[in-house]
C-alpha cells in the first residue's frame, strides 16, 4: 500500500513540464505528418541521442533480463516456494520508486552521467551478490535486491531525463521542435528491450536442458547445466550489459555546462526572433 500511497503522491506533488502546458505550435503539427523512414533518418542524425539510445537499450535489458529469469532463480536456485517471489519483485521495484526521488535531486546537483555511474556501478555490486549468493541465504537475497532497486530507476530515470537535451540540441541545430519523435523512438526501444530480454531468456533456458514446471507439481529436479544459466543470466550478463552502457554514457557529449550554454542560444534566439 506504502508504494500505491507513493504514487499517488508523485500525481498530486508532480508538476507539468512547461513544454506540455504550451499550445502546439504549426511546426510540431508538421512533426506529426513526417513519415517512418524521415524520423528514423532524423533519430540516426542526432549523434547525442544515439548514446542515450545505446545507454537506455543496455539499461532496459539488463532489467528485463534480471526480471524475466528472477523467478526460476528464486524457486530453481534458492529453493524458495513461488509464493516468495512477488516479495523480492516489490523489494526491487519498491527500492527504486523511493530512490528516484532521491536520485531526481542528486542530478539537480552532479552530471547525469555520473548520477548513471553511480546508480550501475551499485546494480553491478547487486549483481556480483546474486552470482555469489547460495540457497539458504535468504536475508542475503533481499538485501541483494534492495540494492538492485538503487541502480533499476536510475535506469528508469537517468536516460529519460537526457532526452530533453537531445531536444534542445536538435531545436539548435535545425530550429524544429521535435520531442515526439525522439519520445517516440524511446518508447518503441521499450518494447524492443522487452521483447528481447524474454527472447534472450526463452533461447538460454532451452538451450540448458531446463525442465519446465507442470502446473499442480512439485518443481522439478533441474540440471547443473540449467541452474548455471539461471545464475548467468540473472547476474554476469545484465552486469556486462550494464558496463557497455556506462562506457556509453563516458562518452556521451552534452554535460551540464553544455546544455546550459544550448538554453542560453535558445532563449537569445527567441529574444531576437520577436
């Protein structure tokens, strides 16, 4: 209920961007009418936000595949029954709702990109723990979770809130707003990720033998071969993902500084365009 009351207070408190709260101008109608093959060649021109792409991407299914073989790693590896598995989901997902409040206001004050380093670097620490983790400790697994919470919404949060300085960079460049359309490729990237987490998930379990719970019986006996692959892929896979995204989001190009000298052009723009 602690997270429902959460949410709820997220919808009274939170504000409106100001962008959403301005009528639509005849350009961003233009924006709506431009076709598939033009966005994309849009999207792939903007370098910026091909780093947030590959640091959203590398996030995003480092979460799904944690997400999509936590179950088989709680029943098949911990030998825990079902019914705990929804615990150490919330115990995850719980952690990061609350922590993105406190990483909102840990990027007011350092760099989105070390906010990023920050938050993978500990899902890496949380990582090597399930890798490592034995079946009987259960407290370990929930504090391993807790943890895990503190990197997943910066996952949630960090490429998200990079977004809008991508926009303004491509409002510089080509004097066009245009946030559908990068808004847009961020979502499609979602499904994409999710997609192929469970096909990532779906090719390992087969591939290692896994036996698959008849409804109304007991979990079967699984293979050393299987229960390697769960730890794999509940664990050394995601936290590989993880650094190829922070490599990622080493080199991406706008900093503080940077978008704030991108604000600055913009609004000296607008003063001289009335």
């Amino acid at each position: 209920m602690s997270i429902f009351a959460m949410m709820a207070w997220t919808f009274i408190k939170g504000k409106t961007e100001p962008h959403l709260l301005k009528k639509r101008s005849p350009q961003r109608e233009d924006n709506l009418n431009i076709s598939f093959l033009e966005q994309l060649k849009i999207v792939f021109n903007n370098k910026p936000f091909l780093f947030v792409i590959g640091i959203y991407l590398c996030s995003w299914l480092a979460v799904q595949l944690t997400a999509s073989i936590l179950l088989f790693f709680v029943v098949n590896w911990m030998g825990l029954p079902e019914v705990i598995f929804p615990q150490i989901a919330i115990a995850v997902q719980g952690t990061a709702l609350i922590m993105l409040f406190v990483w909102q206001k840990i990027s007011n004050k350092l760099d989105k990109k070390i906010v990023y380093f920050l938050g993978s670097g500990i899902w890496i620490i949380a990582q090597i723990g399930l890798f490592l983790i034995q079946p009987g400790q259960t407290t370990f697994l929930y504090i391993m979770a807790i943890l895990a919470g503190f990197g997943v919404s910066v996952a949630y949060l960090i490429p998200w809130s990079m977004i809008p300085d991508v926009i303004d960079l491509d409002e510089l460049n080509t004097g066009k707003r245009r946030e559908g359309i990068f808004y847009g490729f961020m979502v499609l990237l979602q499904k994409v990720g999710l997609a192929l987490g469970l096909f990532l998930v779906g090719i390992a379990l087969d591939a290692s033998g896994f036996i698959r719970t008849v409804a109304g019986e007991a979990p079967p006996i699984q293979p050393s071969s299987a229960l390697l692959t769960i730890r794999l892929v509940v664990a050394p896979l995601p936290a590989i993902i993880l650094v190829i995204g922070i490599i990622l989001a080493y080199f991406y190009p706008i900093t503080r500084e940077y978008h704030t000298q991108i604000r600055l052009k913009l609004a000296q723009r607008k003063v001289e365009q009335k």
